[in-house]
C-alpha cells in the first residue's frame, strides 16, 4: 500500500520507461458521505527496454469524501503482461 503519489510514481518509474492514460469511461456512485469514482480505460507506453505497449486494460477506484481523495485502488495487466514477456505466463 502507497501512502503518498510520490511512492506510485517511484513504483511506476521501475515498470515503465513512460506510460500514459486512454480513459474510456468514468463512472460515479453516490454513497453516504462518500463517493466511489470508477476510471476504465487501456494503458499504452513503452516497457523500460524501450518496447512500444498499448491496450493494457486499467481500472482505478477513488473514494472520495469531503471533496478529497481518501483512497485509490488501481488494478492492470501490467504484471501478466510482464510476465509474458519473460515466457512465465501460464
């Protein structure tokens, strides 16, 4: 678990050489006193070798309460992908 953006971007820096966003959707769900904020989309970028990646699947869930981020959880295919990569993949 991440505690500061910082630490997510130090992780990343490790996993890819860059990388960006394709947001396809967002979704909003209401709750009481918070609220869950859904981003879906496909990743693209460049692995740290310098080879091109696109249409790695991303979901990101915020919570948000008093106008603020309280959490974030975020799910790829980074590692699969990765792993096939090695030949690992089952």
């Amino acid at each position: 678990m991440f505690r500061h953006p910082r630490e997510v971007t130090a992780f990343n820096a490790g996993r890819y050489a860059w990388v960006k966003k394709r947001m396809e959707r967002l979704d909003v769900v209401p709750g009481d006193g918070t609220t869950t904020v859904y981003s879906l989309g496909t990743l693209y970028g460049a692995w740290p070798d310098g080879a091109a990646f696109e249409g790695n699947r991303y979901v990101d869930r915020f919570t948000v309460r008093d106008g603020l981020i309280v959490s974030m959880e975020v799910w790829n295919d980074s590692a699969e992908r990765l792993l096939d990569r090695q030949g690992a993949a089952a």
